[in-house]
C-alpha cells in the first residue's frame, strides 16, 4: 500500500519481494451483443434489437476499483457458438491465471459456456450456486492452477459473484492474507425482513444517516435483470442461507456511493 512506502524505506529496507497481479481474460458470450465506441451508438443498438454489452465492462471496472492484485489483461464478445466459445476460452488461458465469461445460453437453450468448459476436463467443476442473484455461477479448476468462473450476463447477478466468490478466488491465487479496507458501515434494517431460508441473498438498499446511526431501505423490486435499480441504491447487503434480518436488526452493508444524512 502507498503508506507502506515510507516506513519501509525509514528502515533501511529498499527491495521486497512482491507477487505479480494476477491475471484475469473477460470472454463474453451472445449474438445479441454490440460493444459501442461512441454514446450515439447505444440508443441505434437498442432500436436494431441489439444489446449493449455492459457486464464484461462492468467486470473490468470492479477489478480496477477493488481488486488491485489482479488485473484484465484482454476481453473480448464472442457468439453463441459452440466452437468460437471454444476457441476464445482456449486463446485466454494461455494468457491469463483466470477466464471469466458472461452468459453462454443461446436461444435452443444449450448452455454453450457449460459445454466448452466440461470439455477442457477440469479437475473441480462446480456449476450452480446456492445464492439469488448469480445462481448460475459456475467454477472449474484446471490444470496448472487455471481457474474458468462461469457468470451470467445479467450485471446485478455478476455484481453478486464478483463480491462474494470471485473476489475470494483471486484472492486466493494471489496470495492476498489481508485485504484492502472496503467501504462496510453497521445499519438498522429500518422496516420489513431481509434473508431467505434457502438461499444467501444480496439485497439493494438505499442507506441514509440519521444521526451517529445508518439506517437501510429495500427496495421492494429486486430482479436480477432490473439493472436500472443500481442507479436508485447507495449500498449492498448480502445474507447467508439462513440467516434473517428483520426490523431494527443491525446488518453490514456494502457502500456503493456516500449515504445521504437526514
């Protein structure tokens, strides 16, 4: 870290060794996917039935923000073809420590990515979580310690996996013992339940100061494909399978921008 500098160089110490980042390829997946250079572009997509690719972006710009051990060394938008998704995959892993890709299911409902990544015989493939959104997640493990993670293309479900399993994957291939701090704050749940029996859940909340304390709000629509919430939220909460917040509960949350104080 930059404070880390100064001390080390008061103690006479002018080398240490360090881990290179860890590198990470975005293949995503879709026929129905456009990547814009200019922003008149997105609303001629959108009319042409196409769909402006957002959660590779997205990816790139959470490992940037948080994950400074790691690093996006490529990405690129592939069909759904069983054979070009192939051929990306093989062609990122022999430039990076992990793959991750974005979607895969085309329209006969054959999951392309599942496909191509079953045929590289990984030694671990662990596909489908137990947690809402993201339950598509998928993971393998190859030979050589090359990771593949399988995310959906919705950006609210791979906003879920990249907090809560992608992060902790690089982490582990990078040798990470202790983290970053990460803008977390205690909140009251201010009205209604949070948490599934059955599922670890992320919630999106708006989080506001009242006083010395922070009190959440959830917002009663939370979809996977309702990406527009995210611009209606300051903050993240996620459960475990299990575990219930309710009324007054105080619980961790994520900041996604400064909470507003009353």
């Amino acid at each position: 870290m930059p404070w880390d500098i100064p001390a080390l160089l008061e103690l006479g110490i002018g080398e240490v060794w360090v881990r290179r980042r860890v590198r990470i390829f975005i293949v995503a997946t879709g026929s129905e996917l456009i990547e814009v250079k200019a922003p008149n572009e997105v609303l001629d997509a959108i009319v042409n039935g196409k769909v402006v690719e957002s959660t590779a972006s997205f990816i790139g710009n959470y490992v940037r923000m948080y994950i400074p051990y790691a690093e996006v060394v490529g990405r690129t938008i592939v069909p759904d073809d069983q054979e070009a998704i192939r051929n990306a995959v093989t062609k990122a892993l022999n430039m990076a420590d992990i793959v991750i890709t974005t979607g895969g299911t085309g329209p006969s409902g054959i999951d392309y990515v599942y496909e191509v990544t079953k045929s590289l015989n990984p030694r671990i493939y662990i596909r489908g979580l137990r947690m809402r959104p993201g339950r598509p997640t998928g993971l393998a493990v190859l030979g050589g310690n090359k990771v593949i993670i399988n995310l959906s293309g919705h950006p609210i479900s791979a906003l879920n996996a990249m907090t809560v399993v992608v992060k902790e994957v690089i982490k582990r291939l990078a040798g990470v013992k202790v983290d970053i701090a990460e803008p977390r704050v205690m909140a009251r749940l201010g009205r209604g339940t949070l948490g599934d029996k059955e599922f670890a859940r992320q919630y999106r909340v708006r989080v506001r100061r009242v006083g010395n304390d922070y009190v959440i709000e959830e917002l009663p629509r939370q979809g996977s494909s309702l990406t527009h919430t995210l611009l209606m939220v300051n903050g993240l909460v996620f459960t475990r399978k299990g575990q219930i917040i309710r009324e007054g509960d105080y619980v961790e949350v994520l900041l996604l921008r400064e909470p507003p104080r009353d």
